[in-house]
C-alpha cells in the first residue's frame, strides 16, 4: 500500500493531466456526436410523426351502380387498414335548397367514420353538414336537404353550417375535392353509415334508377403508423413503406380483380413524397453534416491530444527517475509496473464513466435520450474512444521505462512485461469491441436495416474487420524482423560484415520506432485514404453512367402502348410491361422486357456486375426463351424464392381464367433498379413473348426514353391531350449517395499526398542521422565510406519498400471490407478502383529514401542540427563532445 | 630519443584550421616525429589542439596544410579508400568515451576490426582469446558496452584497438573519466601491450602520471600561432 502511495504522489501531476485529456477528448467527441443526433432527431421526427400528408392515396372513379355493389366488401377488404373515405355521390341523388332556392351545382360527400370521429363536429344519423364558401348569412333554418327518390326512413336534419375553413384540417389530403369545391362551391356532407342505411331501407335498385351511369369518385386515404418505426433507421421505414404499399396496392388490384365487371374503373395512385424528395434532402443535408462532425471530432481531438501528450510524456520521464530510485532500492518490479498499470486503468474508467454520465444528462437535455440511437452512437463513440486511450495510457506508461537494473544481461526479451500485458489488453479490448458489435448487429438484423445479410456474411465481416485491426496493429511491430533477415542475407553476398551492419542499421532504426510507425501510419492512411477516393470516383462516374441508361420512364396503362409507340419513335425507346402480381411466395412485380438485346445495346453495363452470366448472357438467354425469370440473388431471397428455383407466374388469359407459367429463376445483376423505379424494386425479369399479346392483358406499360429533349415532351402533351393516365416514374436525376464524401475527400487526398512526402523526408533525414551515428563506430574501425552510403542506402529502401507496400495491401484489406459492407446495400456495388494516383505515395516514398543523402544534403544548413560537419566519420562525435 | 630508431610518424608543418562562423587555428604548423615502438604522450592546456592533432593522424580528419607521413606515405592525400584501409590496418584508437559501438557485443566489437580487413576465422578466435586474457574481460564478452563500467569499457577499447595488430596504436585521453586507481591500470595495460606487440603508443592525457609510462612527453603550447 505504502508503494501505492509513492507511485499516486509522484504520478499525480500526470494523472490530473491525463484524466483532463481523457475525459475532454471523451466529451468534445461524444457532445459533438450527440448535437448530430439531437439535429438528428430534430429533422427526423419533424419529417416523420409531424407529416399530416397521407401515406398512399387512391382515387376510383366508377359509375354509381358499381359502386354501390362494391361498397360492401370493399370496406370489408380494407377494413384493417384503418382508411379515411371521401366519397363523391352523384349530386343527383339528393336536393339541396337554400333561402328556399334550388341549388343545382354542388358535391354529395360522405365521410366514412374514421373522418366523421375525428371531427370536431361528429355527425350521427340522418344529420347534414353543408359547406361552403359564402354561407356566412345563411342561418341552419334557411337550408333543407331532401333525398330525390322515396326514402322510406331518411329525413335529412342539417346540423352545421361551416365556413370554408372549418373542414380544412379533413379535408386537406382531398386536393381533388378542393378542386371541385372551387367549381361547385357548396359541398353537402353526410355519413357513411347514414346513407347505405337509407340504401338498405329504400333498396338499392330505387337508387339506380336515379344515378346508374353516374360517376362516383372515391377517394381512400391510407396512413401508415410510423410512430413504430420511429426508432429505425431511415431506410428501414422506406422499406418498410414500399412492402406496405405493395401490399395495398396489391390488395387494389386482387379486389378489382375479382369483378372483371369493372373493367371501366379508372384507379389513380399516389405516394407521399416524404419517401422520395424530403428523406433524400435530408439524407444529403444530415451526411454533410456528419462529415463536417468528423472532421471537427479528428482536428480538435487530435491536436489537443499530441499537445497533451507531449507534456505528459516530459513528465512522466521524470517520474521514470525517480521510480528508477524506488526500484534500486529493492522495490519489486513488477509490482511497481501493477501498481501503475491498474492505477491509469482505474482512471480511465473513472473518465468513462464520468462521460457517460455528463453525455446522458447532455441527451436528456437535449430530450433524444428516448431515442434508441443516441444511447447506441454514445456507446459506439465511448468504445472506439477507448482503444486510442488505451494506447496513450500505454505509450505513457512505457515512457517511465521501468527496467530491472541488474548488471547481468538478462535474457533480453523484445517486449517488456507491461508492454506484452499492454498488446494483450489492447487485443482483448477490441475483440470484445467487435464480438458486442458483432452480436448486437445479429440480433438487431432488422432495426438495422440488414436483413439481406445472413449471420454469417456479418461474421465475416467482424472477423476481417477484426483481421484488419490485428494486421494493422501489430504488423508494424513485427515487420523489422524479416526485413532484417532478408537484408542480412542480401548483403552476405556483398561483404563479410554484413552481420555488424545489419545490427548498426537496425538498432538505429529500433531507437526511432516512434518515426518509422508513424511514416506507416502515415502510409497506411494515405493509402486508404487515395483507394477510397479513387474507388468512390470510380463508384460515382459508374451511377451516373448506368443513370444514363434511361433519362425518363412513364408509366402508362398498358392499353395506351400502342398509340405512344409512334410519337416515341420505336428506336429510341425501351417498352416493357409490368405486372403486379400474387404468385405462391406472395406478391411480386414481374417486368415483361420487349426486346432485350436492344435493352442491352442502350445499356451501360459496369464490368463484372453480372454475378453468373455476362450480360450479353443474360439477354441472350432472355431472348432466346422466355422459359427463364431474371432477377438478382438479394431480391429473389427478400421475396422467398432461391436462384434455380421455379417460380410460377399467373396470367389471365382471354377467358378471364388464371394460367400459371413455370419459369426458371436465374441470378442476374443489380444495375436495374436504376432503371426501374424504386417502387418496384422487388422485379422479375421476363421477356415479352409477341405471340402472348393478344392472349395477355398487362396492367401497366412503362415506356422509358433515352433521350429527353426530343420525344418527352410531345409525349406527354400527347398523353395530356387524349386524357390518358400516365405517371412519370424515374425522370429524378438522382444525386450519388456518396456525393458529399467523395466531394469532402478531394482536399484531403490532395494534402495528404503533398505533405506526407514532406514529413517522410523529414522522417528519413532523421533516421539517417541515427544510422550514420551508428555507422560511425565500423567507419573508425576502417569500413569504407561508400559501402557505408551504399548500405544505408539499400536499407531504407528495403524497408520503405516493405512498409509501405504492407501498408498498401493492408489498407486495400480494409477497404476491401468496407466495400464488402456497402455492397449489401447498394444497387450499384462498388468495385474496388486503383490507379496510379495510388501507387503515388509509395513510389515517392521509395523515390526518396533513394536520395536521402542527397536531398539531406541540399537543405540549408539552417536547418541542419550541426554548424559543421568535418568528416561523415566524425558526425557523431562532434554531436557528442 | 635514440636516432637509431626508424621513424614512424613524421608530422611536417601541420596545419589545420576550423571553418565555422570564426575561423579558429587548431593546429598553428606542427612539426613532429615519432619512431616505431616509441610511446609518446602529448600534453598542453585545453583547446590547444591535441584532439585535432590525433584526428589527423587517425585520418579521420584532413588538414588543412602540411603533411603527414606514415611509414614514408603522405596520409593526408589519400582518398576515401585508402583512409579506410589505413584506419583498418596501421591505427587503432581508443578514445575517452563513445568508442565502443553500442549495439555490438564486446565479443563482436572485437572482432569487427579483424573481420573487416579479411583475417581467418581461427585467427580471430585466438586473438580474441588471448586479448580477453591479458585485459580480464572474459567475463562481458556476450554484453553489450553499455552493460560495463567506464574502466571495463576502457578496457575493451584496449582490445578493440589493439585487435588488428596496428602499427600505431593512437588514444585521446583514455583515462579521462577514472578514477586513480582505473586510469593507471589502463596506462599499464596499454603500455604494456604496446611494448609485447611492439607498436607505437601516441597518448594524448592531463594526467601527469601517464609520462611515467611513456618513452617521450611533447607539449603543445600556442606560441608558434603568431608566426602564422
Ligand atoms: N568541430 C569543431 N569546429 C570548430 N572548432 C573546433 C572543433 N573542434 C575543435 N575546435 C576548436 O579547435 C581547437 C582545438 O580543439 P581540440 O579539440 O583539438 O583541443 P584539445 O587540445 O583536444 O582540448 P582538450 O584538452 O580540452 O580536449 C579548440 O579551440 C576548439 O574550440
Ligand atoms: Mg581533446
């Protein structure tokens, strides 16, 4: 205990110096992470709880008689999803007088429910609301509302007369209705459940004979309750969004189906667009945000930790005296070196904890502690936080260079105790970082947006991640060793002292370990740094280009193909047709493309994306036979189907009964999506067989264009002109997901690649100086001056050479990963990219390490630590006298 | 002083001067000869130039005038690779401190001198034997220098220098941090090995007791540098 004490009074400079750092550097990190989130949180919960706009939106328009045997089982159809039900009855049905006047223009409204209960004025039976815009005057007396055919028990009682505004807050998904409010001006509003009363009592054939043939609009409304999935990522409840579209969209056409009755049905959907135009906004201002977070994150903390650092390396020197002292006068070793090492371990968790703590009351504050990602990123940043620390606290406990004083030579091993239970600390402390990752992203598949990657890619993951890591740490510590045996061996041709050189030029470079792993380091990040860029430009000019393929698709219903075709000019554009369909694994969008060989010439096709088969193949096999359904592996497994597998795709034939075709399912690319819309990104690829046209009636056709500015517009005035539905699908020019970091890498590729020569000369100028120190005892002894130039010479470059090609491939190894990763994600995959540009800073690496005498040699002498150098022999010894 | 000898080390007219921000004379025009076996110790104040004296003769430092002749060749025109030859073969220096290469073993900082001019293996091991004997140090010969203290060191540097059978054997204050007893161990041990291996002994020492085991005692003064 009395050692204990010793050790807390001599470090206690120290230690209040490095828990101020730890625990700064903890709290600038996290806080700055935590404004992110909190920005976050801010921009996420505005887009997504505070969104009044309707998910998914229908509108049917169909003749009366339709609708009234429909109603029925349509309300029974979609009764789980909880929709709201703006109705249009032809205004023939009922008579509205005001002051006594016949109104003859005006729209008959019913609200189903799910609107009338959340009004604030809930109608009951055989009660009325009129709406309009200049009924300010009229009194509840001066309006009556009759129904036009015999109601046997269906007086009508008006119960409110509301200005304009009043339904606004119901009404506002309806810019139909709004439309027409303009036109009509006055809007009759009843319920549901009043009028199919009424329906039931008179019968429904009453009210046929007045309104058969009318047109009667419903507008359904659909809102998914995202409030679950508020904790998710972003992406998750885009997809999660597109599955429940798909699937009402799904339910739409099951339902319709079922009455090939309808066939005069006119149905339009709509999305709402927080899915598409304001998530991709805020995607792209919240990723330029996080780059600006890191870049702070890393300047501040690095600086302020070198500047720390260095003060308490100076002092924990002197501190090495005195525990040298401690130590000669019989206290243990190693005893001292546990004492320490549980004491700055004792700190750091003291500082972790204080973060923690000081963080959760920041995120309380700043009210995101109810949200799962803040606590998970301040756990992240904590744990990441903690390797650096470890490695400082170390780095500062090796500075005290406790060291047995006994006159023997001992057995000298290459790491002393504390710093082989230091390596051990750090390699458990990042396994056990990675395994917790590791283990939460399995069991978080799903919240975490990576279902589509089985356990096992994740393990590969974490286990390269984990290689990466090892590799990146302790290869520089061992790399001396090979290097020296090869240079021994190398030099044994050339002189009987090779082994006295060696051990010259590598306990010169043992006494500069600090430099030679920072110029890895140094490699190493420029390396990744450089590969990354030229991957992510690569990746970039790769999604613009297969953008390219098709600047604009519409969507059209599937009749009306045959009179765009020639206002598009058949050569410039690529038809195919789509199908919604249910097959045994559910539901699924199947793509009939018309001529594929044509769709492969349009195309750009990055190389290698095609996993199996070339693409040229793929289309081959597509045109040859349309015995095969093409898809990729990810897509197939998101819908329950195995590549190989026979998938059996129902088509109605001209007798309105159901066919099933079996068809093969081959693995195919991932370029598509680019081309398809995202809404139908669980495709299947067919090819449209001629023959089949007449027997088959497809539910869309989608026409996509490859040049804009010729045919778009006559297109769509044309489509404009006749009535005829159509939807644009893809005109958005994407922006590359990677923009802002591929924009944010430039300047720092660039200065990395100008100043970390300059600091590896510098580097190299140093490690001269100590090899020539070294050099200098053989050369008394009378070793020539030039095999001593040579020697030096040939080293350097060696380990240059080694260094940083390791760094190289390591870095590619990492990359590799990361690559690994995203490619679950995207469409698009990236593709690892070198060029020359890689390769840069190795070749002036080595390029240097070459001319290191010389370009020593040319800087002013200013700059050199001697005034004069006699004689290369007597370097050293002037230094020292 | 007896003229029979043949002469060694003939010094002519020796200049040197360093060339840095102020030009400082070191060596105002020396003239010196030594003969074979002779041991000769240089003595004079601080900074009068004695180190310089003996870099030059070590050739490890060129003059700037004068000559030095050594068994009748001019040192001072040699190039690169004769200085090197002539460092491995005709001298051997021990220096007060830093002469003992700090990543060498004592064995290997031995043998290094004899490896370097190409002796046989056997031969090496026997040299290395015999000068382990006769200067006690048995015992470091698998350490590294730093492991010894100053009058073992000192004491390897003897070896060391010794090792190749030079011709001259030229030491810089060998005994400038030991104590009374240490320093005149060194004095004797390198005297002695001098007159059993019959080479020439320069000393450069303070120490007043290190004439006793020298042939000759030059000092250097200052008053030939007005001439100059
Ligand atoms: N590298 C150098 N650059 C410039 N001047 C030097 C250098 N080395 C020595 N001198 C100067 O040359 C003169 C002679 O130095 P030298 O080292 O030969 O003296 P010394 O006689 O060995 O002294 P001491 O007895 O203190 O060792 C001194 O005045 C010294 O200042
Ligand atoms: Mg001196």
């Amino acid at each position: 205990m009395k050692l204990m004490k010793i050790i807390v009074k001599g470090q206690k400079k120290a230690i209040i110096i490095e828990y101020t750092v730890i625990l700064l550097l903890l709290i600038i990190t996290s806080f700055s992470f935590s404004f992110y989130l909190s920005e976050y949180h801010d921009e996420w919960s505005n887009l997504v709880l505070s969104s009044e706009d309707p998910d998914f939106e229908v509108q049917i328009e169909q003749n009366f008689s339709c609708y009234l045997s429909n109603n029925a089982l349509y309300s029974n159809h979609f009764n789980n999803y909880n929709y709201q039900n703006i109705v249009i009855l032809p205004n023939i049905l009922a008579n509205i007088k005001i002051k006594n006047e016949s109104i003859q223009v005006f729209n008959l409204v019913l609200i189903n429910s799910q609107i009338n209960d959340n009004s604030n004025y809930s109608l009951t039976y055989n009660e009325v609301i009129v709406q309009g815009d200049n009924l300010v005057n009229v009194k509840i007396n001066d309006v009556s509302v009759d129904w036009n055919f015999p109601a046997v028990n269906g007086n009508i009682t008006t119960v409110f007369i509301a200005n304009e505004t009043y339904f606004e807050p119901v009404f506002s998904p309806t810019t139909y209705l709004q439309a027409k409010q303009g036109l009509y001006g006055i809007n009759v509003i009843i319920t549901e459940a009043f009028f199919f009363k009424v329906v039931r009592d008179t019968g429904s054939s009453v009210l046929e004979n007045v309104a058969a043939h009318e047109i009667t609009i419903v507008n359904s409304f659909f809102r998914m309750n995202k409030t679950v999935y508020f904790n998710l990522l972003p992406n998750l409840l885009k997809e999660n969004y597109g599955e429940w579209t798909k699937e009402l969209r799904g339910n739409y056409f099951q339902f319709y189906d079922i009455f090939p009755l309808n066939s005069e049905i006119q149905i339009t959907i709509s999305f709402n667009d927080i899915f598409n135009v304001s998530m991709t906004k805020m995607f792209q201002k919240m990723n330029s945000l996080l780059v600006r977070t890191l870049f702070i994150v890393i300047v501040i903390s690095s600086v302020f930790l070198y500047s720390a650092f260095a003060y308490l390396k100076q002092n924990q020197k002197e501190f090495g005296k005195i525990m040298q002292i401690l130590n000669s006068r019989g206290g243990n070793y190693s005893s001292i070196s546990k004492r320490l090492i549980s004491l700055h371990i004792w700190n750091t968790t003291i500082c972790i904890l204080v973060s923690l703590l000081a963080n959760f009351v920041f995120i309380t504050i700043m009210k995101i502690n109810d949200w799962s990602y803040s606590q998970l990123l301040i756990s992240i940043v904590h744990i990441v936080a903690f390797i650096p620390i470890i490695a400082i606290q170390i780095n500062s406990i090796s500075e005290i260079g406790l060291r047995p004083i006994f006159k023997e030579e001992k057995k000298k091993l290459s790491y002393s105790k504390s710093e082989i239970l230091s390596i051990i600390i750090q390699i458990v402390s990042v396994m056990l970082g990675l395994l917790a990752i590791t283990v939460f992203w399995t069991i978080n598949r799903t919240s975490l947006q990576s279902e589509n990657l089985s356990s096992s890619s994740i393990w590969y993951i974490s286990v390269s991640f984990c290689l990466f890591i090892l590799l990146l740490f302790i290869i520089p510590r061992f790399l001396m060793h090979p290097i020296e045996r090869l240079f021994r061996r190398l030099l044994e041709f050339f002189t009987p002292i090779h082994l006295y050189l060696t051990k010259a030029l590598v306990s010169a470079f043992k006494s500069k370990k600090k430099l030679l792993t920072l110029s890895f380091f140094l490699l190493f990040f420029s390396s990744l740094l450089t590969s990354s860029y030229t991957t992510l430009r690569n990746h970039q000019s790769q999604f613009y280009e297969s953008m390219e393929l098709a600047d604009i698709s519409i969507i059209t219903e599937a009749s009306t193909i045959t009179e765009i075709i020639p206002i598009c000019s058949r050569d410039n554009c690529i038809v195919s047709y789509l199908d919604s369909t249910f097959t045994d694994k559910g539901y699924i969008n199947v793509i009939y493309i018309e001529d594929p060989i044509k769709f492969y010439e349009n195309a750009y096709f990055p190389d290698e994306l095609f996993n199996e088969f070339s693409n040229r193949d793929v289309f081959n096999l597509l045109n040859l036979s349309s015995n095969n359904v093409i898809t990729s592996s990810s897509l197939a497994n998101s819908v329950g189907y195995k590549i190989g597998e026979n998938i059996s795709i129902p088509r109605t034939n001209t007798n309105l009964n159901v066919e099933y075709n079996i068809k093969e399912l081959i693995d195919f690319a991932v370029f598509l999506p680019y081309f398809f819309p995202q809404e139908f990104s669980e495709w299947f690829l067919l090819k449209y067989d001629k023959n089949e046209s007449n027997s088959t009636k497809f539910q869309y056709s989608i026409v996509s264009i490859m040049d804009k500015n010729n045919n778009i517009n006559s297109l769509i005035s044309y489509l404009d002109e006749n009535n005829l539905w159509y939807s644009i699908i893809s005109d958005d020019y994407y922006e590359y997901p990677n923009e802002t970091l591929v924009a944010a890498l430039q300047l720092p590729v660039l200065l990395m690649n100008i100043a970390i020569p300059f600091m590896l000369i510098i580097i190299f100028i140093d490690l001269q100086r100590a090899c020539n120190n070294n050099l200098r005892f053989l050369k008394l002894r009378g070793m020539k001056n030039s095999l001593s130039r040579l020697t030096f010479t040939s080293w350097l470059f060696i380990f240059i050479f080694s260094i940083s090609f390791t760094s190289l491939i390591i870095a590619i190894f990492g990359l590799n990963t990361i690559v690994y990763i995203t490619n679950t994600k995207y469409g698009l995959p990236v593709q690892l990219s070198l060029t020359g540009l890689n390769y840069l800073i190795q070749v002036v690496a080595l390029i240097f390490s070459i001319f290191v005498p010389l370009i020593a040699s040319l800087i002013p002498k200013i700059f050199r630590k001697k005034p004069q150098v006699l004689n290369p022999i007597l370097e050293g010894e002037v230094k020292n006298e | 002083m007896s003229k029979k000898k043949q002469k060694i080390v003939r010094i002519i007219d020796l200049v040197h001067v360093y060339k840095g921000k102020v030009e400082t004379i070191a060596l105002p025009g020396i003239n010196l000869t030594i003969s074979k076996g002779e041991r000769v110790v240089i003595r004079g104040k601080s900074g009068i130039g004695k180190s310089t004296l003996l870099h030059c003769l070590a050739g490890i430092l060129k003059p700037t005038a004068g000559k030095i002749l050594v068994e009748s060749k001019n040192i001072v025109d040699f190039n690169e690779d004769q200085l090197a030859e002539y460092r491995r073969n005709t001298v051997g220096l021990v220096y007060q401190s830093y002469n003992l290469a700090p990543f060498l073993t004592v064995k290997e900082n031995i043998e290094f001198p004899m490896i370097i001019a190409k002796v046989e293996k056997e031969t090496i091991d026997k040299r290395v034997e015999e000068l382990v004997e006769i200067l006690e140090i048995e015992r470091y010969l698998n350490q590294k220098p730093s492991y010894l203290s100053g009058g073992e060191q000192q004491r390897v540097a003897i070896a060391v220098a010794l090792a190749n059978k030079p011709r001259i054997v030229l030491a810089d204050e060998p005994t400038g941090n030991l104590d009374v007893e240490n320093s005149l161990m060194v004095y004797e041990l390198l005297s002695q090995m001098c007159i059993v291996y019959n080479t020439t002994l320069i000393t450069v020492s303070h120490d007043p007791e290190a004439v006793k085991y020298a042939d000759r005692e030059i000092i250097l003064t200052k008053i030939k540098s007005k001439d100059l």
